[in-house]
C-alpha cells in the first residue's frame, strides 16, 4: 500500500475504538492511551488493512470503515 496518511489515520481511529471498547492490547505496551497503543500496534506490523481481490475496484475509505477487512494479528 502506498503511504497514505489519511487512511493511517483513518486505522489508527478505527483500533484506538476497537480499544476503548475493551479489546485486548496485541503488544505489551507502557502507553494507557487508545491512539498511542494503536499507532504502536500499526508500527509493529499486527494491525493493517488487508487488500482483498473483490474490493480492490472500491474507494479505500469504504475498506477502512468496514471492521471485516482488518486483520489483527494472533497469537
């Protein structure tokens, strides 16, 4: 993927919820902060936007918004 800041923002913010909503941290961190735990998980490779065959014709932003299309790494 091309570097995009707005869809890293836009991943960042979807995490940063999935976060305050009381999912697991996937690193150990030292941050309490939803961003600063997401931005570290996006840095670490273990949260990113998948690019699935049947969407690639389709607007970025409608893959973002759509939690099926995220791939969370696991243990």
């Amino acid at each position: 993927m091309k570097e995009n800041n707005y869809l890293l923002t836009m991943i960042i913010a979807k995490r940063a919820k999935q976060l305050l909503a009381g999912v697991n941290p996937l690193i150990k961190t030292k941050h309490k902060n939803p961003i600063a735990i997401a931005l570290e998980e996006v840095k670490a490779g273990k949260v990113f936007l998948k690019e699935p065959n049947s969407l690639k014709k389709e607007n970025p932003l409608e893959r973002i918004l759509n939690l099926d299309y995220f791939e969370l790494e696991r243990k």
